[in-house]
DNA sequence: CGAGTTTGACCGGCGC
DNA sequence: GCGCCGGTCAAACTCG
C-alpha cells in the first residue's frame, strides 16, 4: 500500500516537472477542496439543524401522547392486558403461564395473553394491495381474519410454520391512518434459524419497512422512511413515557443515517471525481 | 392429495 | 349477567 502511494506520488512528481499547467491545477484543486470544505460544513449544520427539530418534535410528541393516553384513561382501561403489551409495558418476563384448567371451553389449548416479545413493523404497500402479506422470510399459516372494530380492514392472523415448536404469532393490518401503510406485529421468538432473509434492500414487500412501536395497533407511530429496524421491544418495565419514543434506538439510527449518506456520496459520480482530484492536489502539496 | 386459505362459530376478557 | 370485542378453531374450500 505504502510502495503503491509512493509510487502513484512519484509519477504525480514526474508529470509536474513535465507539465506546466500543474500549478493551475493545483489551484483548481484546493478550490474544489475548499468548496467542499464548505458544503461539508453547511450539510453538517443542516444535520444538526434537522436533529434539533427532531428532539423538539419529539418532546411534543411525547407530550401529546401523555395528554392523550390522559384524556383516554377510560377507554384504555378495556383490554387492559392487550394495551400493557402493545403499549411497550410487557412485564412477562417471557414466562409462559399455564392455565388453569377450571376455565371452560377451549382454554386448556393455550394461554390467551401470552406476549413474552412484541414487536412491529410498518411496511410501505399499494393501498389496492388486499393479500396482507409481509414478505420477512419467514414461511407463515394464516389461521384466521378478522375486521375490527376500530379498522375497516380486516386483520389476518398467522402463525409460523416453518418449525412446529415455533410458537411466534403475527398480525397484519393496513394502517386506519395511511392506506399505503401494512402494520406486522409480530409476538414472540423464533426458535429456529431465519429460512430465507429477506432482501434488505428491497424491504419485505419490496416497500419500505418502517420502524414503529406500538401503543395500539392502530397507532402506529412511523419515522424515517426506507429505513429498517427491529423494533422489537426486549422485556421492560418501563411505562410509555419512560420509553424511548418509537422505539427507536439512536445510536442505531445515527448510524444508519451515516450510513445511508456514505453510500448516497460514494453513488455521486461529481462527488467522488471532485475527492479523487482534491485527494491527488493533496498528495501533490504533500510531495512538494 | 397435501398444504394453505377462507370464513362462520365459538371462547374468554373486559366494561357497564 | 349481558353484550361487545379480539383471538382462535376447524370444516370447507382452493390450488398446485
């Protein structure tokens, strides 16, 4: 690699001594140089301009939902367990409950409220798209549809079925706010290895998967497009203000944003011309 | 013919 | 206790 610089700078030497123009280039260099210097600085100020808003929009998003989940006390209280899961607040343990066998009917088959790991994921489709299907590589056996209350589309349940001790159950339902969003909650572990990964670059309905934890299902709060993120929401205690909003974590974020903006920069033919020639000026300035 | 889907019925939890 | 609602079952059906 060393050899290889040095022989690159002996070259770049070579045609200085040969060519007349190189000061000219040079100049031309540290001014594209400086000029992305600058447009350096005025993307890293707009990105923290944007993260700025970000945590404000946060905050009052938090606020509201406070207020919200306030002025809705009443209504929450139904399905209590049901809200204690989807809200984030899953206090399981991932301890599996047996039931009792005094209960009548069918409840000797399984448990009913057995949420030990929920997760979800908004997933961009067409709106005209009725099959409901999350394509996650994952081979699943719908068991049932229902149309709920507050959603006029129905609501397809599936169980996995790539392994028969697999117990991991998911749900899936166009969002009630946005027709082009699929919500996938998905609840439970699986106990085998993933069958067929999907194609992350695609998403899993070759939509965008969207991160977004769930208060209800029908609440699905949705953030930076085309990214995807397992939100699944590890065993806490935490209450949903506690929570980080969305279940986002920011860290991860950051780094996908870093990410995203390397590869957009690295897929920029002007951009990578422009750091070649400032990179060669460089190397000029350094062997001068 | 087997695997997957559809769909009506049923069950249990919860609020009133 | 009743009714509403979400979740599940299972027979019938479809499809390759």
């Amino acid at each position: 690699m060393d050899s290889t610089m040095e022989d690159t700078s002996l070259n770049l030497n070579l045609n200085l001594n040969i060519n007349p123009q190189t000061t000219m280039m040079k100049r031309q260099g540290d001014e594209e140089l400086n000029r992305m210097s600058a447009e350096n600085k005025k993307l890293t100020e707009m990105l923290c301009f944007m993260h700025e808003n970000y945590k404000s929009l946060e905050g009052k998003l938090v606020d509201l939902m406070q207020k919200n989940s306030e002025n809705r006390e009443p209504k929450l209280k139904k399905r209590k367990a049901e809200d204690e899961n989807y809200g984030g607040a899953i206090t399981n343990n991932g301890n599996i409950e047996t039931c009792s066998n005094s209960d009548g009917g069918r409840s000797w088959k399984r448990p009913r409220e057995i949420r030990n790991s929920v997760s979800s994921f908004c997933v961009k489709t067409d709106p005209s798209d009725t099959s409901l299907i999350v394509r996650d590589g994952y081979q699943w056996r719908k068991y049932g549809q229902k149309v709920t209350r507050d959603n006029p589309s129905p609501r397809a349940y599936y169980k996995c079925s790539f392994a028969p001790t697999c117990t991991v159950k998911k749900k899936v339902q166009r969002s009630v706010d946005d027709p082009y969003l699929v919500v996938a909650i998905y609840e439970g572990e699986h106990n085998h290895p993933h069958p067929n990964p999907p194609d992350a670059s695609l998403g899993f309905n070759q939509g965008h998967i969207i991160p977004g934890s769930i208060s209800s299902p029908n609440s699905t709060i949705c953030s930076s497009p085309s990214l995807i993120m397992d939100s699944t929401q590890p065993e806490s205690c935490t209450t949903d203000a506690e929570k980080p909003i969305s279940g986002i974590d920011m860290p991860a974020f950051q780094e996908l944003l870093v990410e995203k903006m390397a590869n957009s920069l690295t897929r920029n033919h002007n951009f990578t011309t422009a750091l070649a020639a400032a990179i060669s000026t460089r190397i000029l300035d350094h062997d001068l």
